[in-house]
C-alpha cells in the first residue's frame, strides 16, 4: 500500500468499502453479493431459484416438506416449490440422470436411482445402514398392518414373545408408542414411524404393498 501512496498521493487511495457503482466486487466479496437471477437459455440450466431448491435437497438428509423447502430456498409459496420439483424431477428424467426427487414420508428428498445400487453398495460401509433380521422384518410387517396394535397382539400373529424384538425396533426409530388400549390394564399399543416411511421409500402407510392376510378386517389402511 505504501507504494500506491507514493505514486498516486493517499487522497488517491480508496478503500476497498467505498468502491465505485460500476466496479466488480473482489472474489473474497463475492458471497455478500445478492444473487441475480438470469434467464437460462439452456433447457437443462437452473435459474437462481430452481438452483437453490436443488441446493437444498442435496444437503437434507431427511425427506422436506413443502412448505419447508419454501422457507429454506426463499421461494414464494408451497406452490412455487412443488412447481419447481416437478421441474428438476423432469430434467433428471431427460438428462440420464443418477439421480430423481421422491416424494417420501410427507415430504422431498433426492436420492440415487435404485439401478445404480449395485455400484453404490461397493462404498465403505458407514455402519448406519439400517440392518434388519428375519424375526425384525416379520415383527414390522405385523406392527405396519395392523397398527395400532397390542404386544399380545403381534406375538399371536408371531407365534412367538416379540417383546425384544419391538424394543429393538423402537431403538432403531421404526416403531413407537402410538397410545394405549381401552382393554383392561391399558396396554400399550405400537405404531410405526415417520423414519419408517422414510426408509422404505413409503409417502403414507396407504403406499403399503397389499397384504390382506396381514390386515385386520374393518380396520382402516
């Protein structure tokens, strides 16, 4: 800077806080800038607002709301959002991408399609993935039917005590205590939750494969 002085003289000198309208911001400033939205003329580029949903879903890594995703990318309205998935679920479809926007357990998340799993499974195990035996899978089966439904209940079904089994599953944030019987003692009854949903690629429990053996009759799906 002494330099500059003594070329220029200091009255020359502005500080970089009181750079002229027509000056390009240094790149270090370049976050404090407001974004532009510009027109994209090619049909596979995202515009400011379609790039910041984007943004969004890759970062979540739980299914979004709507109204959500709205708040977070500054969108106007729930409307806005759900236009602009449609958006980016069609420009994934025509791109060949590996990637679609699902609509899971009430909300919007980004996933891999399910053909490149093969590839995918090759990665490093992180030892999160969700591990589920035989007697756990038929005990969930059991409970995602017929909930709400008693201990006694699903180890009718069973043929065997699944009082371990469903502690396990409620451990693993696939089960829950959705209230209590109006029998005699009140009872706890089990239900399953959103990461249910969410970890079998279900939007409501209505996505349930029908099963008919495994529901009750009369009893809503």
């Amino acid at each position: 800077m002494n330099h500059l002085r003594q070329k220029f003289g200091t009255a020359h000198v502005r500080p970089f806080t009181q750079r002229p309208g027509n000056a390009a911001l240094p790149l270090a400033l370049h976050s404090r800038a407001e974004p532009v939205e510009q027109a994209a003329h090619d049909p596979h580029a995202r515009d400011g607002k379609l790039a910041r949903l984007e943004a969004v879903l890759m970062i979540a890594d739980e299914p979004l709301p709507a109204r959500k995703l709205a708040d977070v990318a500054g969108l106007a309205d729930t409307a806005e959002a759900r236009t602009l998935i449609a958006r980016l679920q069609a420009l994934y479809d025509s791109d060949g991408s590996a990637f679609q926007v699902e609509e899971i357990a009430g909300g919007y998340q980004l996933l891999t399609r399910t053909q490149y799993h093969t590839w995918l499974a090759r990665l490093k195990r992180t030892g999160h993935e969700l591990r589920l035996t035989p007697a756990t899978i038929e005990t969930l089966a059991v409970i995602a039917y017929r909930q709400p439904i008693m201990r006694a209940e699903v180890e009718k079904v069973r043929g065997v005590a699944c009082g371990e089994v469903v502690r396990q599953l409620m451990e693993k944030g696939l089960v829950r205590v959705a209230g209590r019987h109006d029998s005699l003692g009140r009872p706890q009854v089990y239900g399953t939750t959103k990461k249910f949903l969410q970890a079998f690629g279900l939007n409501t429990l209505k996505d349930l494969p029908e099963v008919e053996s495994l529901r009750l009759s009369g009893q809503p799906t």
